[in-house]
C-alpha cells in the first residue's frame, strides 16, 4: 500500500520518547506551560477547562474534546483566565510518568494528557508545518477518538506487563487520527500543507510529488494531476500551502535527505541523483539552504543552524 502525504510526513517524525498521565482538577486553578518541544495533547474526560495558546484567543475544551499543540508555544490552562496562573511543572511535578496527579483536591474536571519527543534535527521543521492548536470537538470526532482515549487512560490506571509500549502506540493511534479529523472537520481555510490536503486538488498534486519525489517535476505536469491550469493552479497552491509548488518540492526533497543522511547513512552521490538534482553541488546548494548546513556535516551529526520553517 502507498504511503500518502501525511503518512509520510509523520513517518518522518521518530518519536523519541513518550509521557502521559491525567490529573483530576478542584475549583480555582491556572496553569503555566512554557515553551516544549514535540507535541502536547489533552483529551478532557469530564468537566470543562479553558486553553489559551500565546498569541492565539483563548478556546474552551468541554468534556470530550480532544487538542493537540504541535508548535511548542507557551499556553495557559485555567478554569478561570482572570486568576493568576502558577508552574505547571513545579506543582504537578511534571512529567507525570503515567501517573495521576490531584489538584486542589479534585473532582471539577478530570484530564489525560500527553507527549510526544521526536528524533532528528529537522523535527522542529515538521512540526513548523502544523496549525498551533489541533481542536476536535464535533460529536463525530469525539466518537471516533473515544476508544483510543478509553483505552490509553485503562493502560495508566491498571498498568500491565508491556503497559508502556500499548500506550505509546495508542498514543501514535490518536495523533494521526486527530490529524486526519482535524483534515476532515474543519481544516478549509488555512494555510499550509495539513489544510491543503483536505482539498482534493491540492492533495493529488502533493501526492504526486511524495510519491515520486526524485522526478523532474514542472509545474505543468503537476497542474495535470491536479486536473488544473498551470497558471490557476499555481496561485492556488501558493494560496492554500502557503509556498510555491516547486518550493514545497524542494523542502520535502530536502528532509527526505536529512532523514536518509541521519538515519540511512547514505551518501550525497547516491542522494543527489535519486532526488532529481543532476549535481552533487546543486543538491548541497538546495540542502543548505533549506536545513541550514552543508549536507556534510548534517551527515555526521553536527550542529545545524535552525531551519526556517
């Protein structure tokens, strides 16, 4: 079976380590999350809480939501924005290792979180491609998540020989499916690639370029998948994903390349040629310009300037 773009994306995305627990909150509390990296989530068992991401409103998460924050902003947590809010981690003694932890004495809402660290320095520009906060909350979705989240919050409250390993695969499990209702429900209207895949357009062109990423790819021939004009269909493409086709190829080339130099170990004039570049010195060029470093020294594991986003 042949991947599909976000299969491939989060393929990329080795997760590294993985933490949850829940916490049963009493009346009056605010909590204080810095910046982290990787992905938080929370899927919200009973009662209702309120999440502001810095710089975005502040959204309310009713009993059976569900919410991812893949780009590591500081965010807040409160059953009352006015109040003070205090460190999450000095108080609730964070991570939570599986455990659970009360707050005030409980019983106002009770909460299974979690958190994924993922492998590889181009991470960080994965995650860059994501919305800031992933927000399920239609019935449907809450439905579709509900014996995923059943399941996870059973393996921390009886923990069972292999209880870890069936909890990070669980956890896998509600990441891409929240990602995939998140395409379904709600995802027309932004900008970047998860949005562009919810159009069918948009999505057979990516798709195309995923699946044959070393091809000479024009514009034209890319319009053709997506049964478009060339010229509609590159305003358009730059509209929804927020880059230019051939920019968009060339960044996916790219951690496609980071991926296989770090974890592969193969070389630059294997690398070169299977991802269309005619040159050893065009492909290097390409690569240091997206991942901030020559592919040499991405090669052997030393440190990379940060990569744009």
């Amino acid at each position: 079976m042949a991947m599909d773009p976000l299969s491939d994306v989060l393929s990329l995305l080795k997760p590294r380590s993985f933490m949850s627990g829940g916490i049963d909150y009493g009346p009056d509390w605010a909590l204080r999350f810095g910046p982290h990296d990787g992905i938080k989530y929370q899927a919200m068992l009973s009662g209702s809480c309120w999440l502001q991401v810095e710089g975005l409103e502040p959204v309310r998460v009713e009993a059976g939501d569900c919410y991812l924050l893949p780009r590591g902003l500081p965010f807040r947590l409160a059953s009352d924005l006015s109040l003070p809010p205090m460190d999450a981690h000095e108080l609730l003694k964070l991570p939570l290792n599986g455990g659970m932890r009360t707050m005030n004495g409980g019983g106002q809402c009770v909460a299974l979180g979690g958190h994924f660290a993922f492998e590889g320095r181009h991470a960080p520009m994965l995650l860059g491609m994501l919305p800031p906060v992933v927000h399920l909350r239609s019935e449907a979705d809450k439905a579709a998540m509900r014996w995923s989240i059943e399941r996870l919050m059973r393996e921390i409250r009886d923990p069972q020989p292999g209880g870890f390993l069936i909890a990070q695969q669980l956890a896998h499990l509600l990441l891409v499916q929240a990602l995939r209702l998140h395409l379904n429900d709600g995802a027309a209207g932004g900008v970047g690639w998860l949005f562009a895949l919810a159009d069918r357009q948009m999505s057979a062109a990516m798709s195309a370029m995923h699946a044959q990423p070393g091809r000479r790819w024009t514009i034209a021939e890319l319009a053709k998948e997506a049964a478009m004009s060339r010229s509609t269909f590159a305003l358009k493409f730059r509209r929804t994903v927020g880059a230019s086709p051939m920019d968009y190829l060339t960044r996916w080339r790219m951690l496609l390349a980071a991926d296989r130099l770090g974890v592969g170990g193969e070389t630059i004039a294997t690398l070169a040629p299977a991802l269309g570049y005619e040159s050893e010195s065009a492909f290097s060029t390409a690569f240091k310009r997206v991942m901030g470093c020559a592919p040499r020294h991405y090669g052997r594991g030393l440190d990379a300037a940060p990569a744009p986003t």
